[in-house]
C-alpha cells in the first residue's frame, strides 16, 4: 500500500510538470510624461512650468529642467521660445495682445512624450460697478456663522459677448490708502457670493470651502448670453481672520472681472468637485485614508497632462471710507 502511495505521488508530480509552459510577458516601455500647468495673460509673455510626476504612486512633481518650450502661431511657426527661469518656470520674450487667435505651445524633452496645448486669448471684458460696498465688522468672533452676517451686496453690471464667454471674479484689498502703493492685504480680502439669490451664481452649485474663501469666484453667460447683466456680491473681511478691526479708514479696492478659457473654467469646475467630495468626506478614517470619491481634475495637455488656461483682465479701482 506505501509503494502504490508513493507512486501515485510521483504520478502526480510529473502531471504537473508535464503540464508546465512557460509564459513570456512583454510590456512595452511608455515614457514619462510631461506635466504643463499655468495661466497664459493677455498682453503679456507667454509662460508655463513643465514639471515631471515623481512616481505614479504620488501627486508630487519636480521640474524638468531640460525641455525645450517653443510657441507656434496659427500658421504652425515658431514665434517665440520659452526659457527655463527655475523651479519647472518657462517665459518667453513676446507679449501676447491679440484675443481670439490661437497659438500652441509645445514642450520637447529628451525621454519624455511631446507634450502641447493650443490655446487663445479671450477678449477684454467689459463692466461698470452700480455699488462697491466693503462690510466692516468689530469686536469679531470667529465662532459665529458667515450665514448670519449681514449682507449688503455689491452691484456690477457685465457688458456681455455675443460668445460663449466664462468669467472670473476677484476683490483686491490694499490696506492702507495713505500709504500707498500700500501693502497687499490678503488678511481682509473676502467675496462671498453663495449668499447671493443671483441666478448666474446659484447655476454653478455649492462652491467648496476651500474656493469660496481663498480663490476668485467663476461663473458662465448662459443666462445672459449677448446682454448686460447685473450681479450681486458680498465682500468684507475673512471669516478665518481674528479681528475685524481694519489698520485704515479708507481702502482702496481693486475689483477685477476676468475673462476666462473655457479650459481654464472646466478645470475649475473639476477642481471645486473634487474639493466638495473631501470636504463632505468627514473627518477621520475617510479623510485619513482617502477613502471620499476619485474626481479627475479637467486637462487639455495633449500628450502629456496638466492645465494650461487663459485669461483677459478689466480693473475698477475705487476708494472706500470706513
């Protein structure tokens, strides 16, 4: 019984080996790609940081020191190149002016796929400000509630396009009138415009934390494609700061309109998805870990990955009195 145990066994064993194949596996080399990321402004030089991703296991990138940036007219000839300024910064020399004219930039690196984007110039927007009211509060308490402060809105009216047209809208705040040009105060700069019943502002849905306090506000034209518009904010001091005691009795506000790419605008609206899904994640083990929901954030990098957007400025400049 033990010698037909054994070869039973041994029965089994050369089965096995008998029926062993080797398997080759063949995985083709991919290059690395190339990360362009950056904001291209009319009426000035062409500029972007090309950078590398450290791994696939990470967000982290590092500059690509080496690459070579040219940028191409509508023609597909070379205008202009973009040298390396440090840290993943490229610039070119030619001031970019002309809106709706599309150029390309393409990024050549030595083991790296080709990387490009075309892109053009919005045009200049166009608006007056009806009211610019700056809310000043004392004696401040960073417990209480955005909602419960009171509202006096601001008033701007948009000259819309006949065009698709995407927008941008920021305050800046300089501290001191007396003492300018006065220092750059971000402590104090605030736009809440979620508070506001304004149609244009309540299509884009909740706006996440980390936008709504610390990044212009974005909106689009589809209800008021080719008109003008009028649109309410609020504006005061940043709910995160302190102290509500301002260091002057006039400031001087900067309201800045932007017209946007609708690249720029989509990667925004991506952006602000993924930051809800974090924030109504919960604190703790899910956030911990990253167990909230995947957003892919919006690219037009062809070849590689990245935002590269454009943008047109109008500026109203107005002196407010506590």
């Amino acid at each position: 019984m033990n010698i037909l145990f054994k070869i039973a066994v041994l029965q089994v064993l050369w089965f096995c080996f008998a029926c062993e194949k080797k398997i080759t596996s063949y995985s083709p080399e991919v290059p690395p790609i190339q990360v362009i990321s950056g904001v291209i402004v009319c009426d000035s030089a062409a500029k972007c940081y090309i950078t590398k991703p450290n791994d696939l296991n990470t967000i982290k990138v590092s500059a690509l020191e080496n690459a070579k940036v040219f940028l191409y007219n509508a023609n597909n000839s070379v205008i202009d190149t973009l040298h390396y300024k440090g840290s993943g910064l490229y610039k070119g020399k030619i001031i970019l002016s002309s809106p709706n004219i599309f150029y390309k930039i393409i990024s050549y690196a030595n083991g790296y796929n080709d990387a490009s984007c075309e892109f053009k110039l919005p045009s200049k927007p166009d608006f007056t400000i009806n009211d610019l009211i700056y809310n000043y509060f004392y004696n401040w308490d960073p417990t209480y509630s955005i909602r419960n402060l009171p509202k006096n809105l601001s008033h701007i009216t948009i000259q819309d396009t006949p065009n698709e047209d995407f927008y941008q809208l920021e305050l800046y705040d300089i501290d001191s009138v007396e003492n300018l040009p006065g220092k750059y105060d971000y402590k104090y700069n605030f736009i809440n415009l979620t508070g506001s019943d304004n149609p244009a502002i309540k299509q884009e849905g909740e706006i996440a934390l980390d936008l709504k306090y610390f990044t212009p506000i974005f909106f689009n034209d589809k209800l008021f494609n080719g008109v003008s518009y009028e649109l309410d904010f609020y504006s005061g001091p940043n709910s995160n700061s302190n102290s509500g005691v301002l260091s002057s009795s006039k400031r001087l506000l900067l309201v800045v309109l932007k017209h946007i790419s609708k690249e720029y605008y989509l990667y925004l609206k991506t952006v602000n998805k993924h930051l809800l899904a974090i924030n109504y994640s919960g604190e703790g083990f899910a956030y911990i870990y990253n167990l909230y929901p995947y957003n892919q954030v919006y690219s037009n990098i062809d070849g590689g990955t990245g935002i590269l957007g454009s943008v047109n400025s109008s500026v109203i400049k107005k002196i407010v009195v506590k």
